[in-house]
C-alpha cells in the first residue's frame, strides 16, 4: 500500500521551499589580520552563513515528557513570550474554544508583534478543526532560544502569507512546533513520534547536523520528508531520498573560505579553531583543511574548543609560533564563548 506522506512528496517539497529560513549564526569565521601579533588592531572578520549548531548534550533539554514538546497552540514552547492574552489563546485552543482563542492570539501579537509562536498559533486557531495540511517545525527551543525563534520566524511567515493567499489548493496550511532540545536522543523519540502521526506530512528541521542525522533513519523508514535550513555537515549529503537542505555542504563553504584566503588575503597559513564534538564543527574544519592543503595553503595548526585544557590566549600565541597568518573559526553554539575568547 502507498504511503500517503510520500505520495504527496513533490508537492510538499514546493510547499516546504517556502519555509526556509536564514535564522543562521556566526558558524565558521575568518579573523584576517596583517600581523596576527596585533590582536586587536586591523582585522577584518568574514563570518559564514552555516549551521553554527550543536549537540546540547551535558546541558538540560528541557526535562518533561514527550509531548510537551509538541504543540499546534495547547501550550507555550517559547519561553521568553509570555502574556496574559496568550495564556488565555493557549488555553482556550487546548479547549478547542477556537474563536476565543483567535481573539487572545491576535491581542498578544498586538502587545508583541514579533512571536512567532503566537502567529503560527493564530493561524492554527484560525483553521480550527477545518482540514489542514500540517507540517512540523522542529527548533532547539529549550536549549537555544535564539536560533530557534529564527526558525519560527521564517515558517510564521511563509505559513501567514500561504493562509491569507488562501492555502494550498484550498487547503490551509497548518504547523506544528517541536522542541526536540538539539539534542539526538530527545530528538529520536520525536521523530518516531511524529513519523507515527499520518496528519504530519514533513518535517522543517533540525538546527544542528548531530540531531539531523540523529533523525534521518527514523524519518526514511517513515518516508517522512524533511528538510534542514541549516544542518551542513558532509555526511548528510546523499542520505536519504527524503532528506533536503537549503544550505550548501560543508564542502562548498570549505573551499570558499580557502580560496578566500589564498587568492583575496593572499596568506597561505591558518589555524584551525573547532569543536571536536560537534559533527558540524568537525565536518567543516575537515573539509576546509583538504580544500586549504589541495589548493596550496597550509593548517599549521588545529585546537580543540572542548578541550579541557584549552586557553584561548596560549593557542593564539602558539599559532602565531607556528607561522599562522590566518586564524579560522568553526565553532558552534556551544563554544562561542570560547570563540569569543579567542577574538578578545
């Protein structure tokens, strides 16, 4: 028997291509200096639009139980937009009170415009029990807040203007938020979750590439669709039928960043700055070290983030003792603090 979700993949790839966001931080960057001795005088900095993501693990994801991090308007996901009006919205759709509940969400978004959650849960009341097509968003929305509402905005967006334009085919578009914490074991529990689920028709997410692979098996048995606006790592690449990205790999970006420095700055000697337990960080810092080597620069040095003994200021001094001209960065969420340091 054919499975509905993937008879209704081609049109959903087009329905999702609306959904993409840029809610993207600063993933890889370039310090470029004259003199690496000068920290603080004459750089420029070059930031790449990557992932920047990473496992949470060793961070609490939240706690709770599976499905308080589901929601299509019964509870609020976005920790730092609450109100009255859109306690009373959430409220009122878990008692179905639809029309109560569009009248909350629209005085919550007049008190604050820019909750995403509160107009995708507008829209959602304003669908009510009408047939949708329901899509879920996926967002580290416990662990990291920012990206996340970046992720929101975007789908809030493109789910507003597909509504008011009258839907697809007639048919309103309905999303449904997912807290999956960035992180893989969490994130494996909600993919089986809503594979399960025949009204969910795909999936927009995830932030990092270790919960995107985290979830990709489970989402190819299901044949779930799913698509990742910011996921780079090389290893997601020819995956799976049912997995789609709207960022370019790891490796595009890696040589970019080369040729950059090879052919604009003309310096052939960088240190590398990763995170060795994040799979995008690694995936970056792995591709950019074969494009650098291949095209004729060199890595004369490469340091761990993560490491327990890592000091931002002996690992700068240390590159510059071995030559380095240029110093990369491919950190992520979890160690931009580190980075910072860094760049301080």
């Amino acid at each position: 028997m054919s499975n509905p979700k993937s008879g209704n993949k081609e049109t959903l790839v087009l329905t999702l291509s609306l959904l993409v966001t840029v809610g993207a931080l600063a993933g890889g960057a370039f310090l470029m200096r004259d003199s690496l001795g000068n920290l603080l005088g004459g750089e420029s900095v070059s930031l790449d639009g990557g992932e920047a993501g990473g496992s949470s693990r060793g961070r609490s994801a939240g706690g709770g139980e599976l499905g308080d991090r589901i929601s299509s308007g019964d509870r609020n996901l976005v920790s730092d937009t609450t109100s009255t009006a859109k306690s009373e919205g959430i409220q009122a759709y878990a008692n179905g009170d639809y029309s109560q509940a569009v009248s909350a969400f629209e005085a919550s978004l007049q008190e604050n415009r820019n909750d995403p959650e509160a107009l995708i849960y507008l829209n959602n009341a304003r669908i009510g029990n009408q047939t949708a097509h329901t899509i879920a968003v996926a967002a580290p929305l416990s662990t990291a807040l920012d990206p996340g509402k970046e992720m929101l905005r975007g789908a809030a967006q493109a789910q507003d203007r597909i509504n008011q334009a009258g839907g697809i085919a007639g048919v309103p578009l309905k999303i449904l938020l997912v807290d999956d914490g960035d992180d893989p074991e969490i994130t494996e529990s909600l993919a089986e979750s809503l594979g399960n689920q025949e009204d969910v028709l795909a999936v927009v997410g995830h932030f990092s590439s270790n919960v995107t692979i985290a979830a990709e098996p489970i989402y190819t048995q299901a044949q779930m669709p799913f698509i990742s606006t910011t996921s780079t790592a090389l290893e997601l690449s020819g995956r799976s039928n049912y997995f789609f990205r709207t960022t370019p790999s790891d490796r595009f970006t890696a040589a970019a960043l080369s040729r950059h420095m090879l052919n604009d700055l003309g310096e052939t000697n960088v240190a590398v700055f990763y995170n060795a337990d994040s799979t995008y960080s690694l995936s970056l810092k792995n591709e950019f070290t074969t494009a650098t080597f291949s095209d004729g620069g060199a890595v004369v040095e490469e340091f761990n983030l993560v490491d327990s003994g890592f000091n931002a200021s002996q690992a700068v001094n240390q590159a510059i003792d071995r030559g380095a001209e240029v110093i990369m960065l491919a950190a992520n969420t979890g160690t931009l603090d580190q980075a910072l340091a860094v760049l301080a």
